[in-house]
C-alpha cells in the first residue's frame, strides 16, 4: 500500500513552526522558523523542553540542519488550522 502523500499533522507542524512566536528566553517574540540554528544546536545539547514546544524546537533543528526551511517560507505567517 502507497503511504499517504498528504499528512495534515505533518502540515500543522510546519505551520506551527512558521508562526508560533517562542515564548521565553533571549529569542521570546521571534517566529520560531527565525530561530538561529547554533541556538538550536546549542538547545538540542541542553536538552529539548518538554511539551509540545520541545517536538516543535526539535523538529525545527532537524529542518534546519538538514537545508529544508525552504519548506517554511512558504507558510510562514499562516495560522494553523485548530
């Protein structure tokens, strides 16, 4: 069976991630796709919070680690659907 092309989890991730607003710290106010990846980096050696904001600050790592935050622009100021 072919997997699904079209994941609306993944997609509410990735406007999360192009609209939340990170809610505390030196970068508090600034969409979290704007986050600087050596201070993703710098967090993924802390350790992620817990939570929601933590699978979202993880993820976000791995998109930026990987060159995808062109996945981003696109949706970026988008709200996402509740």
């Amino acid at each position: 069976m072919e997997p699904d092309k079209y994941n609306p989890a993944n997609t509410r991730v990735l406007l999360a991630l192009s609209s939340m607003q990170m809610p505390y710290g030196k970068y508090k106010g600034r969409i979290l796709c704007d986050l600087p990846e050596p201070y993703l980096a710098w967090m993924s050696r802390k350790g992620f919070p817990q939570g929601e904001l933590g699978f979202l600050l993880s993820s976000l790592h791995e998109i930026k680690v990987n060159g995808l935050e062109y996945l981003l622009k696109p949706l970026k100021n988008k709200k996402p659907p509740e």
